[in-house]
C-alpha cells in the first residue's frame, strides 16, 4: 500500500513524497547520526538512549580470512546491550541471504571484541557523553558480548517478505538475542524531509520468545530480593554460597551495592570508590541461569599499580581455585573471558564444587580486598 506523507504548514498541508535512497551510504549515515531510528520500543527514543560505537566495524579474523566483512554500525543501548546493525537498500538482490549470513558470522565473533577499543571508538563519537567515564556502563556492555546479549537489527528502505519470515524466525530460534527488522523511509519536498521508522518483526513480549521471561524492568534490588531471585532461577543451590560471600565481606567493612540492571542483575562490592567485583544473576543458553563473580580486570590493575596488568589480575583471582577445578569449569563453560582479549573475568559459583573450595576462593577475593585497600587507602583502619 503506497502510504502518503504531509507536512502541516499552518492550516495548510505540503504533500511529501517518497523518495528512494540514491546509495546504500545515504541510509547508513542517516542512522549513524541519529541511532534512535532503529530503537524496537518508542521509548527508547527518549534522552539518546542508543549509542554510535562505530560504524564499519571489521569482523574478527577467521580461518577464511578474504570473507571477513564490516559490520554497518555497532551500537549500544544505555543498559550495555550492543545493538549490530546491517543496512541494505530493498532494490539490492542481496537482502536476504547474504545479508542474514553476514550478521550472523559478526554475531558469533562478538564476544571476542576488545572492550578498551569499543570504549575508545564511543568516546571518539560520543565526547559529551557521561557513559565515556562509567566503568559500570562498560562493565555491562563486556558482560552483555560474553554472555550472548544483543540485538541484531536489519535496517532497510523496505523489508521484503523474504527477509520478514527469516527475521522472525531467527528471533524466536535466538533465546538471549532480539532480531528484528525496520523500515526507514524518506519523504521530500523541497529542503524539508520526513522519516518514518516502522518495526517488522515479533513482539518482545511475544510469549514464544524463549528469553522473554527472563526480561525484568530496569531497577535496583534489596538484598533479599536479589537473594530470593536465585530460587525464581532455579539457583537456590547457591544461596548459601552468596551469602557466605556477602557477610564476609560486611565484617570486612565493605559496601554492597544494587545495580540497576534489567536483563542482568548485579551487586556490587565497593570498598571506598573501589569497585572490587560484583555478583550477578543472569542467563545465556550455556550454561543457563547463573550466578557469577565478575571482575573488572582493567580497573584492578589500576587499583593496584603499575606492577599489575590485567593478565596478572586474572593469574592472582583464579590461584584461589585449584587448575583441575578450573579444567573442570571451563569445559562446563563456567568460567569465561581469560583470554588475553577479553579485560573482565567471569567465574560461575558452580565452579565451587565444595565448602572448601568456597572457602579458599573467599580467602582469595579478602586477599584482593587487602591489596586494593593498601594500595589506595593504606590509612584506612
């Protein structure tokens, strides 16, 4: 159906007609300049909640390296969730298979990102943001790529029944992850132009959606609601374990602190300004519902010294568990982001087969606390 556009000029209107994009280019920058055109819900058009990283984003080297691809853009919401976006125009014959392919061979090397160049690329198109400085912002935004988090969006002038079916089933096949379509579409008369952003795909509380009951409002959470949230993910076996964690470090004279998050739930143990790590509660399709110890290994290092890279940091926090219990988890997929390119650590509490390994990892995570404490409060009692 053609859909006709006016502009209201006084008690006049001015018909706006449609327009095609001349280059695939002009659309791209349309959206890297205004990346809220792409937002799934109206509110997220509100105060810039969608972020530029970068556009033309290379993907990771692979075994068949001449294949490797830009991503159009790389954007981030302002709950840390990275938004991948491919633009193609209707008229090019690519569309729908190569274009699908394409985001799908970025979508699983993403979590090999470098999140100090993710931040650095932000703060080179976003300068007047507060995000540039929160380590908390990016902290998610490291958690969101290893866990799987994102959204992958297929931007065109118009999306052909082709790409709709392949969008919306990719979307009820990819648990953790929203894909979804949108059609942008230009209007002009004159100097003046229109847009229009219309969304195709599922509905994000389409019950089929296998993440959709894991999706809860962005707020901050009592102790005994964050508690009573591993029994609601069928993680009640490791309330012992959050809790030895959390008294242990109040008679250390630590503050525990509730994040703000939606599709993750974090809590954080700050001594001073220091962020030590935080705990949280989420879930991806391996292994499931967990509950974690992140580890900000860049902010570490820098608690603790020039002596200490994030390499070290890591060597030091993962000594408190013993190399066939580490073995162990890795093959279980409870303990991830070790490599040297990725700065945040995350162990899964399951790894703590036993009280005694939960007491030799607390021992180690006091050991930290120590060490941050002499470095950068030697006179705190």
């Amino acid at each position: 159906m053609d859909r006709k556009m006016y502009l209201m000029e006084g008690c006049k209107v001015r018909k706006m007609p449609e327009h095609d994009y001349r280059e695939e280019a002009d659309l791209q920058k349309i959206i890297a300049d205004n990346p809220q055109l792409v937002a799934r819900d109206w509110n997220e058009t509100d105060e810039n909640q969608i972020f530029l990283i970068d556009r033309e984003m290379k993907s990771q080297a692979a075994e068949d390296e001449g294949n490797a691809y830009s991503l159009d853009h790389l954007l981030v919401d302002k709950e840390g969730v990275p938004i991948l976006v491919e633009v193609k125009r209707s008229t090019d014959t690519r569309i729908r298979r190569e274009v699908v392919a394409q985001m799908l061979d970025y979508a699983c090397r993403a979590s090999s990102l470098n999140i100090t160049d993710l931040r650095a690329l932000f703060e080179r198109n976003n300068p007047d943001s507060n995000l540039c400085k929160e380590d908390e912002f990016w902290t998610k935004v490291a958690t969101n790529l290893a866990a799987g988090r994102m959204r992958l969006v297929f931007a065109a002038d118009e999306i052909p029944d082709t790409l709709r079916i392949l969008i919306e089933f990719l979307d009820l096949s990819m648990g953790d992850i929203d894909v979804y379509g949108v059609e942008i579409k230009q209007f002009k008369n004159g100097n003046v132009m229109l847009l229009s952003s219309n969304i195709i795909g599922n509905s994000l509380n389409d019950p089929r959606k296998p993440a959709s009951s894991l999706k809860t409002p962005a707020r901050t959470w009592t102790r005994e609601e964050f508690i009573k949230l591993l029994d609601q993910r069928q993680l009640s076996g490791m309330e012992p374990v959050v809790k030895r964690i959390m008294d242990r470090f109040d008679q250390e004279g630590v503050l525990w602190v509730s994040g703000t998050g939606s599709q993750y739930i974090d809590y954080y143990a700050i001594l001073q300004d220091a962020k030590l790590f935080s705990l949280e509660i989420a879930h991806k399709k391996q292994p499931g519902n967990y509950c974690i110890t992140l580890f900000n290994t860049i902010a570490l290092s820098e608690y603790l010294g020039e002596d200490w890279s994030p390499e070290r940091v890591k060597k030091m926090i993962l000594s408190g568990i013993q190399p066939d219990d580490i073995k162990r988890a890795k093959e279980r997929q409870l303990i991830w982001g070790d490599g040297a390119n990725n700065k945040w650590l995350y162990i899964d509490l399951r790894s703590l087969r036993n009280d005694e390994c939960v007491e030799a990892f607390l021992d180690k995570l006091i050991e930290l606390k120590n060490m941050v404490k002499d470095h950068l409060y030697p006179d705190l009692s």
